[in-house]
C-alpha cells in the first residue's frame, strides 16, 4: 500500500496558540492540532491524544510488519501441523493480530 499521509516520524510539542494544546509536526511541518474537547478533558488526556496520533505513522507501519509476517508464514507453511498446544495457540494469536492489523490498515484507505 502507497502511503497517502505525510511520511513520519511525527511528534508531539506544546502549542503557543490559547486554543490549540499540542500540535502534531512531522519534518516538513504542521499535521494537526489537538486541543481540549471540554471542560471535562483533563490536559494529561488531550496531550495523550496527541501523542497517540502522533504513533500513527509508526502504528502503521508495525500493522503492516504483522500482515506480511503472517501472509508469510501461509505460504511457506501453510498451517501448523503439530500437536504442541503452544502452536496452536500462537498461530491463533498471529491469525487474529493480523485480522486486527488489516483492519486498522483498512481505514487509512
């Protein structure tokens, strides 16, 4: 998949804007910027959010690590055979981390 958002890495820092209280920047610039939703919203939880949309390029990309590792594996091996509990259980772990990994991947088309 053709990434579509400005490349990472991106970080957080403090806004100097009233409103805005972390801003997203990459290299090339600004992304976003995240402020309180309300009154409710602790500053700890708005920086949070920012630092989560900040791992998003890097989040990304570890989804896309376990996707080609699990398409990988079923095609050299095409399933596990053996009667190791602990191999079953693992590639049942693998098979839904991957399912979840397509499916974030899948909202960034």
């Amino acid at each position: 998949m053709k990434t579509k958002h400005t490349a990472g890495p991106w970080k957080t820092t403090n806004a100097t804007h009233p409103i805005i209280g972390w801003r997203i920047t990459a290299n090339d610039g600004s992304i976003a910027g995240v402020h309180k939703a309300g009154p409710r919203q602790s500053i700890n939880e708005c920086k949070a959010n920012a630092r989560l949309i900040a791992a998003a390029p890097d989040l990304a990309e570890v989804c896309k690590q376990i996707c080609r590792y699990h398409d990988k594996i079923l095609k050299d091996h095409g399933h596990i055979v053996t009667t190791d509990p602990w191999a079953y259980d693992l590639n049942d772990a693998l098979w839904a981390c991957s399912e979840k990994a397509r499916a974030a991947l899948a909202k960034l088309e």
